[in-house]
C-alpha cells in the first residue's frame, strides 16, 4: 500500500526538482526580460507593409520574429513551472498572466505578416526555391499558401492574436477549479482508515490499491467531486466549445475537426479510420474485462476495478533504477540519445518527479528553445510510475532532437505525431523488461499491469474521449444546445458500449469522466494518443525484432524525431515506416493488445 503522507513543496529533496534557475536566476531577472520584451514590439511592428518589398526583407522578417518568439516561450515557461509544482502560488499565476498576455500581444503585433506572405503568391514560392536565404523556409511557405483560404486580413488576423489570451480562459478555468479548489471526500480501507484522495496523479491516488475497499471510496470521491461541481464544468465546457466553433467558422472551416488536422494537412480519414478500427475491436476490451475477472477472484468487475493490481507482489523501482532501465532499453537508439537521456535525469535536472502538496496532477512536458526541454510527473516508485517517465522523455528528448536541428520555425512537431516518441519509449522499455526477468512470473503480472494501465489510458479511455468530442462538436456545430445532460448521456453511452456486458458500470459516476480530463480543452487531442500509439508499436517492432533492418529502423526514427515540423506529418511518418493513412499501424496494435488478453486468459485458466 502506498504511502498517504506526501512532501511540502519547499521540503522536496533538491535532486528531485527541475533546475528552473537555468531558465531564469530569479523573479527580477524575469522581469527585466519581460520589460525588454515589451519595449523590443515595435520593432516587429515596423516591418508591417514591407514584406513585398523583397527576399531580403522576408528573410530579416523570419529571422527576427523567430527570435522574439524563442524569448516569449522561455518568458513563459518560468512562471508555468513555478505553477506546476504548487497550484497555490499567487506569483507566478500572477507573472504568467503578463506573459500570456505578452504573448497576445505579441500574435497581435505580428498578425500582418502571414497575409502579407500569402499576398506574395506564387512568387513567395519562387523566392523559397531560389533565394539562398530562404530555401530553408520553402516548406513553411508551401504550407503557408496552401492554408490561404483559411487567412483572413490584417485587421481581422490583429483580433484573431488579441483573443488568444482571453480565449484561454476555459482552460485556465478548468485547470485552477480541479487543481486547486475542488476538494475530495477521503477514501477509506477495509479497516476504516481515511486517505486523502488527491490529482497530483490519473488515475487519482488510492485507486490502484490491493484494497477494494479503497479502490472503490476513492474512485467514487474523485467521480463525486466532480459530479457536484458538473454544473460550473458543463458551463466552462461549453464556454470552450462555442470559442472552438467560432475560431474555425471565422476561418472557413467546415468543422473543429477540420481546424485540427487540415492546418498539419492530415486527411480526415485518419481520425475516421481510427475510431472505426476502435470501435471494430472492442470485443478485445470486453475479453480483457472478464480475463481480469477471474484473475481478481471477483464475482462482477466494476469500473474501479480496471486498475486493480494482478501481481501479487507490487514491484518497487526507484527514480534511479526507472533511469537505469531506460537507458538500457533505448539502447537500439544509439550512445547520443542514452547519454543525453542519462543527464537529462541526472545532473542537468530536467525532471521534478517528487510528488508534493499542491502539485498539479498528471504529468506533462515543456519545451522552450534556447533552453532544454523540462518534465515534471509525481513519481510513486513504481512500475506505472517509471512507464510515465519514459513516456515523458519520449516528448522531451523528441523536442531536444528538433530543437538542436530545426530552425524556430519547424522546431515544435505537429498535433499528429505528438504522441508517437511518448509510447516509443514505452514499448522499448516494456518489450526489455519482459527479455529481462522471463522467469520472474509475479515481475511478469506487473508489468502486464502496467502495459494494459498504458493501453487502457490511450487505446480506450482516448478514443472514446474523442468520440464524445466528435458528438459534442457535431451538437455544436448544428446549433443544438449543449448541457450538462448531453455531456452526461453521451458519455456514459460511450462507455456503456466500451464495457459490454462484461463489466458492470456504475452509470452516473462513469457519465461524470468527460468532466475529469482538460484533455477536452485542446479540441481532438485525445484522438492523438491512439495515433501515437500505434505508429510507435509499428516503429518499435521494426527496431526490436532482430530483423537485418533494424538498424536502418533506428537510424530513420532518430530522423523522424530530428524532422520535427520540417515535413507534412505523412510525410513524416513515411520517414519512419509508418502509413498514417492506413488502419495497419491500429490493427497491429491491437494485436499487440490481444496477446496480452490471451496471456491473462490463460492465466485465469
């Protein structure tokens, strides 16, 4: 049973923070640079109406807003770290109010220059494919000018970057209401015992206990506190989802949906394709409820029964030993990725993985150029807890690899393969730790429980997330009207159909998960998880099988992590092997998942 005690945040071991000095030394050094910044605008600003002036002034243009840009981020990763670790510091939410707004500010200012490029036509392409200057930037004015349509004018572009910041108000909300001050009643063990039920982790601490009793009080604590705040949620919800709607009808698309992917110039097919393949093989999750059953002893499965351990025995990994074993596992990736990977968790501190009061929950991580990448989680010392970390790393090292290559501009990977370098690591380490204790059979449960926690969380929970975000977005865009009842109905019905018969669901309470996840503040996020997924088991198994390409395999993922924004994302999973467009990267890891099922059904005799 874990520990219910849990760290002030000025009481967190040194070595288990992030070394946020290295952003900036101190509040009055953040200051200065913030007031720079505002004095350096106009600067931007003065090149509005030259930029047909010539490739010279266009390259000048890129050069100089990319690097306003890189200091705005760093600007605003300092106060967001600060948040991060404690929900409850009025400074930093203070300072990062001003650097949000800087950032508006900023979007406004510079609002000009994407019209003005677009205006260019033909002969903006023509400079990206002769200028010396420029041909770096040919892709971004490809996809510049194939996104015409969807630019407005300046003055209509000018508003657009004023209602940046205040737009982020829902999510903003959401965030400060759940991390700070929705509170939980406290679950209680077979024995009676109370223990705090906190976010600081999702699932909520509590339950993934041994004890049923507490699975049980926690996850209904958790689903209760939000059920009574599920008017205020509802209402935020929507307040996001009509802002949604709005930015996409203001510029031209048909559908939120199409404002996610066609910008990335991903085929609607592909979120299509996903949530079919999905929704085909959901008898696998309904073998996976009733496998679990009988592995349990219980007569019915319930819902805070899905993260149940099978191991008998937790298995205990440090912070150290989850390093260790990631190192190893990532081997096939070459001595740069482990090295940088090694100090990234040892001395360069780019993790705060010391769960304390105040914490928000989940794990995330951050990136900045000119600065390393930053990762934060609440580490249990446990087989779950060292998958999130290599899951984490996985974006980290992604941003440190485009961020050492890629100019500003194609730095940041798109939405489409956000997710992929996240379960790589996952998949790599889960397929080294099952080589490494074959015989270990109580070692072997664990880690089947930490593999279908992972799966549960991307290829079930995820997906059936984005298709309540498809049925509130189509409710949306139809001018129906959005409640709290809708959100309810639709998500249990979602759920309903995921469980089957299986497993018996506890309606209301199940009805409340599409309010527990900010997820649903970046529109069509969720869906990413399950693309990520897949393509990583179809990327891992090429480097894992021992087959004669396998370093060919290698060689192009470190290519496809490097490439960052720099190629259209089917493109760039072709680099990698992957066809986006395909549902076999789906299907294959769905028979990754069935063999699991099929070891715990044969498990359970």
């Amino acid at each position: 049973m874990m520990s219910t005690t849990i760290l002030l945040r000025k009481d967190a071991p040194v070595e288990s923070t992030w070394d946020v000095a290295s952003v900036f030394p101190s509040w009055d050094a953040w200051q200065m640079e913030f007031e720079a910044l505002q004095a350096d605008l106009p600067s931007l600003t003065a090149f509005a109406g030259r930029l047909a002036e010539g490739p010279a002034i266009v390259a000048t243009w890129l050069e100089a807003s990319s690097a306003y840009r890189r200091r705005t981020l760093r600007l605003q990763l300092y106060p967001y770290m600060h948040t991060v670790v404690d929900t409850n510091d009025g400074v930093a939410k203070g300072k990062l109010g001003q650097a949000s707004g800087l950032i508006g500010q900023f979007s406004a200012a510079t609002a000009f220059a994407e019209p003005e490029l677009m205006e260019l036509g033909d002969t903006l392409r023509g400079w990206g494919e002769m200028e010396p200057g420029l041909r770096l930037y040919a892709h971004y004015f490809d996809d510049l000018l194939r996104q015409k349509a969807h630019r407005r004018s300046g003055e209509v572009e000018e508003i657009l970057g004023m209602l940046s910041d205040p737009f982020r108000t829902a999510f903003q909300t959401f965030s400060e209401l759940t991390n700070s001050d929705l509170k939980f009643a406290d679950a209680v063990d077979i024995q009676g015992a109370a223990h705090p039920v906190r976010q600081t982790t999702l699932p909520p601490t509590g339950i993934q206990d041994s004890d049923r009793t507490r699975r049980r009080t926690a996850w209904e604590s958790f689903s209760d506190g939000h059920i009574g705040m599920q008017n205020t949620l509802a209402s935020n919800y929507i307040a996001h989802v009509k802002q949604s709607v709005f930015s996409a009808r203001v510029r031209g698309y048909d559908s939120v949906l199409a404002s996610m992917l066609e910008p990335f110039n991903t085929p609607l097919s592909v979120f299509h394709t996903l949530l079919e393949t999905f929704q085909k093989h959901l008898p696998i999750w309904h073998r996976y409820w009733e496998a679990k059953r009988r592995i349990l002893g219980v007569e019915t499965i319930h819902p805070y029964d899905i993260w149940a351990p099978m191991a008998k025995e937790p298995v205990r990994v440090d912070y150290r030993q989850a390093v260790g074993w990631l190192v190893e596992s990532l081997r096939p990736l070459g001595q740069e990725y482990t090295d940088m990977l090694a100090r990234a968790c040892g001395e360069e501190r780019w993790v705060d993985w010391s769960p304390n009061a105040g914490k928000r929950q989940g794990a995330q991580s951050l990136r900045a150029k000119n600065v390393h990448p930053f990762l934060w989680l609440s580490y249990q010392s446990d087989l779950p807890s060292a998958s999130f970390l290599a899951h984490e790393l996985g974006h980290s090292m992604h941003s440190h690899f485009a961020d050492s290559v890629q100019p500003e501009l194609y730095a940041d990977y798109s939405m489409t393969a956000a997710e992929t370098a996240s379960n790589f690591n996952q998949a790599l380490l889960r397929a080294y730790l099952l080589a490494e204790k074959p015989d270990d059979a109580n070692f072997q449960l664990a880690l089947i429980d930490e593999a279908m926690i992972t799966f549960h969380r991307y290829f079930f929970i995820m997906p059936t997330l984005a298709r309540f975000e498809l049925a509130v977005y189509t409710q949306a865009e139809k001018s129906q009207p959005l409640t709290a009842h809708f959100f309810n109905e639709t998500c249990a019905d979602l759920f309903a159909e995921g469980y089957g018969d299986a497993l018996t669901d506890d309606r209301p309470r199940t009805a409340s998960t599409w309010s527990q996840f900010l997820h649903l503040y970046m529109p069509y996020y969720t869906f990413q998880y399950s693309v990520g997924i897949s393509a990583a088991h179809a990327i891992a198994e090429g480097i894992t099988s021992g087959a004669a390409g396998a370093a060919d395999a290698a060689e192009r993922y470190r290519q496809f992590l490097s490439a960052g924004s720099s190629l259209y994302p089917k493109e760039l999973f072709a680099l990698a092997g992957v066809d986006l467009t395909s549902p076999q990267p789906v299907e294959k890891t769905f028979g990754v998942l069935a063999g699991m099922v099929e070891r715990l059904e044969g498990l359970a005799g």
